[in-house]
C-alpha cells in the first residue's frame, strides 16, 4: 500500500484538500491518512464535518494571540512527529499558509517526498499577501512534486527553474469541492440571512487579509457604506472573520446600517449558497478570486496585486486596490454598467472544471503507484 500524508490546518486548506482526501481514500491500493494542525480551529472543524473527514492527527495547535513564530515552531514540532509515527512515502500540502510550509519543512527534514497541491502561484511582491506569498515559495523549492492549478503557475515554477517533469497542470481543486457542496440543500434562513432581500442585488463581501488590517480595511468598508447609503436596491452579505482587528473596524463603519448583514463566519455549505445567490464578489479572498467565476458571479479584488492574474486575464475580476474611491467606483461600475457585467459574469473561469482531485490522484498514482 502506498501511504500519503495529507496536511492542512485552515478551512480555505481543507476546503481544497478535501475532494483530494476523497480522491486518495476511494483509490484501491493507497493507505490515506489526515494529519491537521489545527491552525485555525473552529473554522477548519466546520469543513471538516461538511466532508465528513476525520483527521488521524490532530496537533491543535490554535492559541490566543499567537504570532507567526508561534504558529511555524508548533506546526513543524508537530508534524515532525507524525511523519516520523507513521512514515508516509509520500506527504501532500496546500497552497501558501504557514502550515504548508511546517508540513513541507518537515518532509524534507524525513527525507519524505512532498507534493505541492496549488502550486505556482506568485505575485513577485514578498510581503503581498504576507506571510502567503513567501510560504509558497519557500514551499516550491523544498517540494518534489507541484500540482499547479493553471498554465501561469506552471509557467511561475518554470522560471524558478523547477523540472518541467515535476510539474503537472491539474486545475485547482476548489472548483471541484465548490460544485459538489453548492448542489446540496441549504436552508439560508437559519443562519443570520432571513432578512437578506434577493431580489435586491446582494454583494458578498469577505475582508480579512494581515495586508488590510487598519486604514485600508477602514477606508474599504467606507466605500461599502457610501454605496448602500445612495443606492437602496444593493445589500451587503458581510461574514465578518473572528479576528478582533477586523470585527471591530466592521463594526465601526458597517455596524447598524440598512442592508448592511454583518453575520458570524459561516459554514462552508451556506458559503457556497450565499455565493451562488448574490449579484457580484467583493473581496481580499484568494480562493473567492477562483470560486467565483465558477458560479458565473464578477469579483472586485480588494488588494493592489493578485497572485492569480488569470482571473485579471480571463475578464472574471478585477483589481479595485483598498482606497475609498477606488472600491466605490469598481462597485458603481458592475452596478451600473450592465455589458460589463454580463461580460465578467459570462467570461470562462480559467482554474478549473472540477476534475483536480482525480488527476493529482492519478499523477500519484502512476509515479509511486
């Protein structure tokens, strides 16, 4: 039996990983085993349920205030342990999260073969988004395999002078989990959302990145305000994340307004409807930037560059950076300009048409099956 590791310790991570981890368990001569670190905790047990996933490792790591180095030293203590219990021939991370990192770290220090699901992605600016965007580079060059999810990030590993052998274009695995979860049924009522109007059109707002904690955060959700203030038919759907510097600014600028649905987190299963119900994406989201366009629904990027250009390419986003009127006016425009949005909202969405988990199986598969 061939033995894989999977790693991941947030949702965005187990949400990707999780139609891989399905993938690994129904293939006959695999032994599948799940190791989490837990990074974040009550967020990640949330998908986890959803995909009925068990984790035969789990490290726990979550802490009040823990700072980055607290995160890296405990995921690589951690998972150092478990590859050396149970000695995978083969251990799968994800994307760009300090786990990922741990997780390929401590392959390389066991000598373990390390497979890099999501890989390539780059926006050549080492603190956007911080940590993320060195934590994939960091992991490209201690992985021996790299899952990249479109034709750019290949390309990205290409001239990092990554071996083109080693490479595989799968699409990403998000879209294959998106697709699965957003044909179940779901009762939106019970989540916060039973005054949301959806005959208005509904913006889904998501703002959480390190990058724009602070004045950008502030002056994002002052673009918000100014929009709902003038225009009646618009409501904003806003999962505002637990971190304490992102509810208190929410709070401040959104708190109390008409149309202004400030909700707790929610699950990954009414995620996926409130995003195949509203109008248009508003967000700092990394993994949004490919679901999106999945659902047919334009994305404004709130950030100054994006590590997925191709949806800057393929017309399904665009970037509006973090100024007040800069965000306001990429708002005002996929309100208002209706040929521009049926255009985004018709544009092909180039991560993916939810096969990934199969063809990184089968990859596997064929070079250690």
């Amino acid at each position: 039996m061939l033995k894989v590791l999977s790693i991941f310790g947030t949702r965005p991570e187990a949400i990707k990983m999780a139609p891989l981890v399905k993938a690994l368990a129904a293939q006959s001569g695999v032994a599948s085993k799940v190791a989490v670190t837990a990074q974040h905790r009550e967020m990640l047990d949330q998908v986890l349920s959803v995909f009925a996933i068990k984790p035969d490792y789990d490290l726990d790591i979550m802490r009040p205030e823990q700072t980055l180095e607290d995160v890296t030293s405990a995921a690589l203590r951690g998972l150092s342990s478990v590859i050396a219990d149970w000695q995978p021939q083969l251990v799968l991370v994800h994307g760009d999260t300090t786990t990922t990192l741990a997780g390929a770290l401590a392959a390389f220090y066991a000598k373990t073969p390390c497979g890099h699901v999501e890989a390539g992605l780059r926006t050549a600016d080492k603190y956007a988004p911080y940590p993320e965007e060195i934590n994939r580079r960091l992991t490209a060059a201690l992985a021996d395999w790299h899952f990249a999810p479109t034709p750019a990030a290949e390309q990205n590993l290409l001239k990092e002078n990554v071996a083109r052998e080693k490479i595989f274009v799968t699409g990403n695995t998000v879209i294959d989990a998106l697709l699965d979860v957003s044909q179940r049924e779901c009762d939106l009522s019970q989540y916060g959302l039973r005054q949301v109007d959806w005959q208005k059109r509904v913006i889904l707002l998501t703002c959480h990145r390190r990058e724009n904690w602070g004045r950008p955060m502030h002056d994002i959700f002052q673009a918000v305000k100014g929009v709902l203030e003038r225009y009646k038919d618009v409501e904003v759907v806003f999962p505002v994340h637990k971190n304490p510097l992102v509810r208190v600014i929410a709070h401040q600028v959104l708190g109390g307004l008409p149309r202004a649905r400030l909700v707790e987190p929610l699950d990954y299963l009414p995620f996926c409807h409130v995003l195949r119900r509203c109008h248009l994406v508003l967000t700092d989201s990394g993994g949004l930037q490919e679901e999106a366009p999945a659902l047919g629904k334009p994305v404004i990027v709130l950030r100054e560059v994006t590590e997925r250009p191709e949806a800057l390419e393929a017309g399904t986003a665009v970037l509006a950076g973090v100024g007040t009127a800069s965000v306001r006016a990429a708002l005002e425009g996929l309100l208002f300009d209706k040929a521009l949005y049926e255009k985004m909202a018709r544009a092909v969405n180039p991560f993916g048409d939810g096969q990934a988990a199969q063809r990184i199986t089968e990859v596997i598969m064929k070079n250690f099956g």
